[in-house]
C-alpha cells in the first residue's frame, strides 16, 4: 500500500516527517488500519512495512511488537489501547532485542488531538535506559523535523485571526513560523513572529482570509493552491483549525514541479490528440476485453458509427463474423 499522505492529496505528507525520529512510532487511523510505521520501528521489528500499512492495528501489535516485549500484559494493553474511545496509556516494560539483550522502554498510546492526524492513535516505543538518550534524541528530533519539512519545500506558520466588531475576519497575526516558512516566504522570523499580515505587508489585503475563516467555522482542513507572482511559484496550502479559539496552521508547500509536469503532461496530451485525430488511418484503442476506449475521426467516418456509439462496443462488434471469434485470442497474445 502506497503511503497514505502526499502532498497532492489534500493533506501534508507528515507521516514521513516519523521517519526522523529516534524512537519507534506507529500511527493507526480511527478504524484501527495501520496508517504509518516509521523507519525506527521498521528497523526494530524486522520488517518490511509497505507491506503492512493498511493492515489491522491489533494484529500487528501482537504479532510484531509483542515478541520484542516481556511482558505479554504490556503488549495486550497496547492492542487494546487502539480503539478510537480508549484512553491515554503509559507503560514502563522491558524489551528484548534480536540479540537477547533486555532494556527498559517506554510504550505509550494515546489519541492525536491535532492536525493533520487527528482522531488517529499514536504508539510510542521508546527506549528509557538513559535520561541523556532521551535529551539528545529530542534535540535531534526537533532539529530534524525543522530538516525535513525544509528539504520537502514545506513551511509551516502559526497564527491567529483577528475580526471586527461584526465578526468579520479582518486581519491574522502570525505566532510562529519554522524556517522553512522563512525561505519560503523570503523574511526574516523577526519581522514576521508577533506582527500583524497588514503590518508585515503595509497596504497589502490579507489573502486568503475567507478560506482561512472557512477552516475556523467549519473546523475542517481548508486546501488550495495559488500563483505567487513576486516568486513566479506555485504553492500549496493547507489550512488547519487548531483547538485554541481563532487560531490556525498553515502549511505551505511549494509545488511548481507538480504544476510545470502537469503542463508539460497537458502539452504532451494536446499533441497527442492532434495527431491521433488527424491520422489518416482509422485508430481504436481498446483494452484487454476488447472494449472500445477512444477512436478517431478517421474511424468514424470508414466504419459509419458516430463517435459515442463506437465507444459503447466492442472490437468484436465491428470486424467481420469470422474473424470476431479470434479477437480475444489475438488480445490475449498482444497482451503476453
């Protein structure tokens, strides 16, 4: 199963942003699939995970982190812990490594409140033998995450909206940013963390204030994509509601490659349609049954069918009798 987020589908791809970190971390959606294994826990376990996202949650606790713990009892809490009503969970258990070698771990589940995973589970295995471990691999992991979403062209902004007397959003302030946003943006986090988009951009309008309102009321990711004409770029952005009140994320990502390859697709597309249709030769495409697909105008006019009646048959309908009984062998042989 493909990985599930990807940054053409609506949502950011930041399962992927797990892969940085130390621990072992898995993701399970409300319906109790496996969303997300991340590297650390790929490795652990020995297993291969694109073959097991998209499977069941449960099973694949007992079935794979079960024999790296002890304690059968910490392994059951966890599957059970996956369910969508379950509460937040923390248990101190010893591990095994391949090896043989026992130390003490830390395995946690708990529900995800925040965008972009909530309403999923996260399982947490990580490794306590040491409190300097856990300091370096949270410096590690907050540099990485700020690594990560840079080289992906992904920035991300906090902030928070400002209405009228009337209700009507006028204006946002900006909280946070990461420095990925500050490349992408081409400012400084000094001039833009605590100011206003108006005192950022004097005379400028606030883009995007309706959509980002749009998130707020509803409480629903917004997604969109727009033309940067200082930049000459395209992005894409994801509006998420947050839990503090008025206050949303925006990732940003820049996705110029997607949109130059779906013009040069789009391009590559008219030409060929320009040259199928001026053919002189009458052209069908079909698939492995024989149905008609596409046909040009030089099919339609030597075989007298409009160009919708030829896209509801079949190659055997339109050859001669006995010949039509060979066409799925034909096919088939074609096809090999």
């Amino acid at each position: 199963m493909d990985p599930p987020f990807l940054p053409r589908s609506g949502l950011p791809p930041a399962p992927v942003i797990l892969d940085a970190l130390i621990e072992g971390v898995l993701l399970v959606d409300q319906e109790g699939r496996v969303v997300w294994i991340n590297r650390p826990l790929e490795r652990l376990l020995g297993i291969d995970r694109n073959t097991l996202h998209g499977s069941d949650g449960e099973t694949f606790v007992r079935r794979h982190l079960g024999p790296r713990i002890a304690d059968d009892a910490c392994t059951e809490q966890i599957a059970s812990s996956l369910s969508p009503r379950a509460g937040k969970i923390e248990l101190d258990c010893t591990a095994r490594s391949p090896d043989g070698r026992e130390y003490r771990v830390t395995l946690s589940s708990t529900a995800v409140e925040d965008e972009p995973f909530r309403v999923m589970r996260l399982v947490r295995f990580q490794e306590t033998s040491a409190q300097k471990q856990a300091e370096d691999a949270l410096r590690q992991s907050e540099e990485t995450y700020r690594q990560v979403f840079a080289s992906m062209g992904m920035g991300l902004a906090l902030n928070e909206m400002i209405y009228d007397s009337e209700g009507r959003p006028v204006d946002y302030r900006v909280l946070d940013v990461d420095p990925a946003y500050e490349c992408l943006m081409g400012l400084h986090r000094d001039r833009i963390v605590g100011r206003r988009f108006t005192e950022i951009y004097p005379g400028l309008k606030p883009p995007w204030l309706e959509r980002y309102a749009r998130a707020l009321r509803t409480q629903k990711p917004v997604r969109f994509e727009e033309y940067n004409l200082r930049s000459g770029r395209w992005y894409g952005i994801d509006a998420y509601p947050m839990r503090e009140k008025n206050r949303f994320a925006v990732l940003c990502t820049d996705i110029t490659a997607w949109k130059q390859a779906e013009e040069a697709l789009q391009e590559s597309e008219e030409k060929y349609r320009t040259l199928f249709e001026s053919a002189g030769d009458a052209l069908l495409i079909h698939d492995l049954k024989g149905r008609l697909l596409d046909v040009n105008r030089a099919a339609v006019e030597r075989l007298g069918y409009s160009r919708e009646e030829l896209l509801t048959m079949n190659l055997r309908d339109i050859v001669p009798l006995d010949f039509a009984v060979l066409v799925p062998d034909r096919i088939r042989k074609i096809a090999e």
